[in-house]
C-alpha cells in the first residue's frame, strides 16, 4: 500500500472509497458537515497542518474558520477550487490572491445570526450584573462583602448602541429591545429604514458613543475600520459606559482599552475576538479591570455550528458541481475560476 493510500484510509471512513477529491479541514467542524462532505463524494481532511506534498495537488476545497490563508499556502495546493468560510469574516485570506489564482471564496453569511446576537446580549448582562466578578466572591469567601458593595445595573431604561446594522446587529437591536433597552444605530444605511424597523439612527459615530450606556461592535474588520475604538473614540463615552465586541478584533486598539479600563475611562469591556488569536495566557490586556473574555465562542452554539458546516460543504458542492454558490466572496472570479 502506497503513502498516498494509507493517508486516503486514515481519513476516510467510507471502505472501499476511490479517492477524487479531497477537502482540507484545518480546525473542527460539526460531524453534519463531515458527513454531508462526505456523501458529496470528498474525503475529508481533518488536520491543522497543510495536507502532505502528496496529497495537496488533489485538494479541491478548503473549510475555514479562523487564522491566516495566504497566497504561499495557497500555491501549494495547485489544485484547489474553492475555499469555504465557516462564518461569515474573510479578513485572514489573501483575497486578491485567490481571485488571482481562479480560486473562489464562499462564506455563510446569516448561519450564525442568532447565535452572535444572543452572546452580545449575554456579554451586556454579564457586565451589568457583574456575573465574573460574583462567581470569584463567591469562591474566594468575599460573600458578604461583594454583596453589600452595590454597582450592579438593571438594563431596562438604558440605551444601547449598535455599530452596523447587518444581520446580526438587526438580530441584537431586537433582543435589546424586547428587553425594554432603547436602541441607537451607527450605520450607512438610510435613516428611514432604520426606524421603520423600530429604531434610532445616530446623528454620527460620535453621537453614538457619547450617548450610549453600551455599545455592541457588528461590523466587519476593513481598512476603514480598523481601531475604529481608540484612544479619541474611547474618551467620547461615559464612564459608566460598556464595549461589548463580538465581531472582529482588528476593531479595537487594545492597548487604548487597556489604558480607558485601567483609568476608569469606561466601565468595562466584554470581548469575544482579540487582534491575535488565541489570546496569549500573558497578554497586557489580560490586566485589565472590568474585562470579561470569552474564546471566540459566540457563533459556537450547536445550532450555529451545524448551520455553518452544512452551508459550507454546500456551497463547496455546487462550487465543484460549476454551480453558483449562495454567498460568492469574489464574484468577478467565477467566469475564470479553476475547473
């Protein structure tokens, strides 16, 4: 048995498989999308490292959740048709290098809605009822005095902030809303549609920032808004003001929230997303007083990775099968993409 036949073995399930296809997958995704990739005719390749020199020229599609694609990686698979984002944020792929190469990049935009939505909400709660900092009282015998030291919120009445106005920020500002918040909106989209859906829109960024109790990040990470929170935007918000961000960490100059925290600038901050990632167990950030974080995790609920999954192997299917996909990054790609 030849190398290329043990790996074709040691990562397929289905005995007696005549290897065409193959689908690198670098980090886990939910067993339905295993198995559907699977039934579409590809064995998947469940590795985080590049597939060997052996393999790589029969890799067609790629599932990605995080970290870096670049143009390099991408060479080496000569063969490769189609790179399938396991969300919805392609900022870690070499874009115009994919175009280049006649490769075409899919996303699953909306998968993952509900479950972003209600992690911002959970962050917003955590913050005001001091959960973090109640369960370590509770464990490190300052009952007593925790309970009497006050500063907890109710969120009723108070006004939260939503920068972007997609899916998932819609999905926040109603959740906020049933829970009896007033929502301000930072968004391009017209003033009219905004309020017809029950909310304000702010007069600018600015507005925003002085005028919320919170403010929940729901925008992708561009050039344009890269450290869009920074030291001049952090000083606009009240001190009892809180940064919930569950979209991008590239949003965020960390070492300027680090200083508003460590300065009772603002009153604290909930992250999900870091500028590097894993956050390492001794970054500065880590000091900071009144930071809740969170792995990464708001698109994690078994629904949202079962939505993902499948909506990725399906795109790559009808990718390889010269069928549009339902969310095509680089659409100007398709007419020349690799066949």
């Amino acid at each position: 048995m030849s190398k290329k036949q043990r790996e074709c073995q040691k990562y397929s399930k289905l005995e007696g498989f005549t290897v065409q296809k193959f689908c690198w997958i670098p980090q886990p995704i939910h067993l339905k999308g295993i198995n559907r990739l699977e039934e579409g005719g590809f064995v998947p390749l469940l590795q985080p490292a590049l597939p060997s020199a052996e393999l790589s020229p029969e890799v067609e599609a790629v599932i990605f959740r995080s970290g870096n694609f670049s143009c390099s990686m991408m060479e080496q698979l000569p063969h490769l048709k189609v790179i399938a984002v396991h969300g919805v944020g392609t900022d870690g792929i070499d874009i115009g290098s994919a175009t280049q190469q006649g490769i075409v990049i899919l996303n699953t935009p909306e998968m993952n809605t509900r479950s972003v939505a209600e992690h911002a909400i959970a962050l917003l709660f955590a913050l005001n009822k001091k959960l973090v900092a109640s369960d370590s009282a509770v464990r490190e015998n300052r009952y007593q005095k925790f309970k009497y030291e006050g500063g907890l919120c109710e969120i009723f009445g108070t006004t939260l902030g939503i920068v972007g106005f997609g899916a998932i920020g819609k999905t926040t500002a109603a959740l906020a809303k049933a829970l009896g918040m007033n929502v301000m909106i930072h968004s391009r989209q017209p003033a009219n549609e905004i309020e017809q859906a029950g909310f304000t829109k702010a007069e600018s960024f600015s507005a925003l920032l002085s005028k919320c109790d919170a403010v929940s990040l729901h925008i992708p990470s561009t050039p344009e808004t890269r450290q869009l929170i920074n030291a001049e935007t952090l000083s606009l918000m009240p001190e009892h003001a809180f940064l919930i961000n569950t979209s991008r960490g590239g949003l965020i100059d960390e070492a300027a929230l680090l200083s508003a925290l460590k300065n009772n600038k603002i009153a604290g901050a909930a992250l999900d997303v870091f500028q590097q990632e894993p956050l390492p167990a001794d970054d500065p950030l880590l000091s900071a007083p009144n930071l809740i974080v969170t792995p990464h995790t708001a698109a994690s609920t078994e629904q949202a990775l079962i939505n993902m999954a499948t909506a990725a192997v399906d795109g790559i299917i009808r990718v390889t099968d010269g069928q549009l996909p339902a969310s095509l990054v680089n659409p100007e790609v398709w007419e020349r993409r690799r066949r």
